[in-house]
C-alpha cells in the first residue's frame, strides 16, 4: 500500500527523491499514453512541466488526493496543449486524449487516480528489486526486447537472460500477492497498446510463465 502521506509531506518539504522513485514513472506511462507514438518522447517534458506547476501551486493544495488529482491534471493539460500546439493527434492519441479527459472531469480523474495508484504499487515493488533484475523488467517490459536481444546487450547466456526474468517476477509476485500479474499486465496494456504484436507477444509470455523466446 502506497503511504500518499508521506510522499505528499516530502513533496511539500521539496525532498523528490520518494516521489520521483515511485510515482513519476507511472506519471510518465500517463504522458506516454496520452501522446501516443509519434509523441512519447516528449513525456518527460510534459510530466516534467506540471511537476513544476504542483510545485509552485503547493500552498493551494488541501491534501494529499487533491494533490495528485491537481498533478494529473497538470500533465493531461501539458500533454493536450503540446498535441494541438503541434497539430499532431494520431488516431491513437485521439483516443487516448478522450478516455483521459472527457467533459465528465472528475469521474475522469477518479478512474486515472486508481489507475495511477496501481501502477504507482507496481513502481514501489520494482523499486525494491535489485539491480539486474530491474534492467531486466526495463529492457523486456518497457523497451519490449526478446530474450536474445537482451542478452547479446548484457553479453551474457540466453538461459540466464530467461533465469532472471524468471526470478524478477517471482520476487514481484512475493511483494505484490495476487495482484501481481494484473499489476504488471495494466503496466504493459497501458506502456504498448499502441504495438498489438508486441502486446500479444508480451501477455504469452507472462501466460506461460517467461519460458518464450
């Protein structure tokens, strides 16, 4: 269970380190999807921008819901301008744009808040893992690499490349119970729904237990 509290009351006193760890990424898999393909890679800028905003709006701020209702608020707005600023809104980015900010805002809001939440749960356990088994979640999760690229990358054997993501999800299955592997398919359906093979590639893989590719 995330302690919003606590990162709300560190984020007021201006120590990040606690909230950069555990809720910006699932801020930026928020920006990512809003801006589609031909967009993400200005995330981080968007995500970046209304960090800064909530910032400066602090004393504004009630509490620790009003403060990361403000700041998804602060990146759909970021993201949207940036869309319409530069004319481009795929398809994709059409969509993603209406399901996160229709005319009914704070149901909106509500959803996207327990959405953020779960992946905000899945960021803290991913945290906890040790370093090679983080690279791992990156490299096959979030850049969406097959068994052997990863291991030509890490120069090591393809059975150690798949021993390791063996053991990375049984250590995210220890700290996440049950809700594990609807934790780390939200992450997945919500970081490459814009690559249905991928997609489809990654959910066999998590259906047969990482022994694929």
């Amino acid at each position: 269970m995330i302690d919003y509290e606590s990162l709300y009351r560190c984020f007021l006193a201006g120590q990040m380190v606690p909230f950069y760890k555990i809720m910006y990424p699932g801020l930026l898999t928020f920006a990512s999807r809003m801006l589609g393909a031909k967009m993400a890679f200005m995330a981080e800028d968007a995500v970046q921008d209304a960090v800064l905003s909530t910032y400066e709006h602090r004393d504004e701020i009630e509490s620790a819901v009003h403060w990361r209702w403000y700041m998804l608020q602060c990146v759909r707005r970021r993201v949207s301008n940036l869309l319409r600023h530069r004319g481009i809104v795929d398809d994709y980015a059409s969509e993603a744009l209406n399901d996160c900010g229709g005319d009914d805002v704070e149901h909106d809001c509500s959803y996207w808040l327990m959405r953020q939440e779960a992946l905000d749960t899945l960021f803290a356990a991913i945290e906890r893992l040790p370093d090679q088994y983080k690279e791992i979640f990156r490299l096959n999760f979030e850049q969406g690499l097959k068994n052997q690229e990863i291991a030509r990358m890490l120069d090591v054997a393809e059975i150690t490349v798949k021993k390791r993501k063996a053991r990375m999800l049984d250590l995210l299955r220890g700290y996440l119970g049950a809700d594990a592997n609807t934790l780390i398919m939200l992450y997945v359906m919500t970081r490459v729904s814009d690559s249905p093979s991928l997609l489809m590639r990654i959910v066999d893989e998590m259906r047969s237990g990482c022994e694929l590719l």
